[in-house]
C-alpha cells in the first residue's frame, strides 16, 4: 500500500511539473510596435494580436529620449498622469510580464503620451 501512494504522489508531481512547464512554453515575447519600436502612435500595434498573461513586452528605445511608466487604471492612462510611485522603466530594452486583465504603459516625458505613446492591453 505505500508504494502505491508513493506511486500517486509521484504521478501526480510528474503531471504538476509538465503543466507549469506547458503554461511556461506558451509564454509570448513582443517587442512593441515591432521594428519601429516604442515610438509614437505605437497604439496601433496591438491590433490583432492576442496578449495572454504571462507574455512578454520588450519595449526598445533611445534611452534619453523616453520611458516606460506602468499605470494601474484606465483613468490615469486616458489623462497621461503618471500617479506617484508607479514604476517607470528607463533602460531601452525593458521587459515587462502581462498581469491578467488590462495593462497600460505611457511614456512619461512631457507631451510623449498625447502625443500617442501610450498602449493599453488586454491578457487574457
């Protein structure tokens, strides 16, 4: 009766492990608004794409020349305001994961997100 319950639990792992491992593989990395990069008028680019929680955006830019700041709602996103302490990523080749449900990105220099560099996505 022990190695048969040693048996299951085994098993059972076995099956665990090659689900994260399945979830994991189905990940996605994006680079935003492809060749052109995160740029303005970039909003565009999620059209007909299918974002999934756990997928990668790879924003690319001119370090000097913009950002990217992480917004938690629409309202802040719709106005471009930056809340304080939201994160803002400044590197050039910044990676961020999707959290499920909506995700919102500007570029916090002054006049960048009116200017249209701004995204919203939804992961499913």
């Amino acid at each position: 009766m022990g190695q048969g319950k040693g048996s299951a639990i085994a098993i059972t792992l076995l099956l665990c492990l090659f689900l994260i491992q399945s979830e994991m593989a189905q990940a996605r990395v994006y680079t935003v608004g492809d060749a052109k990069g995160w740029t303005f008028n970039v909003n565009s680019w999620t059209k007909g794409k299918i974002f999934r929680a756990g997928d990668v955006l790879v924003f690319k830019y001119p370090p000097k020349a913009h950002n990217v700041a992480v917004l938690k709602n629409k309202v802040a996103y719709n106005l471009c305001l930056k809340p304080r302490g939201s994160k803002v990523y400044q590197t050039g080749r910044d990676k961020i994961k999707l959290v499920k449900g909506y995700n919102y990105f500007i570029c916090s220099f002054p006049g960048h997100c009116n200017a249209g560099m701004k995204i919203a996505i939804k992961a499913l």
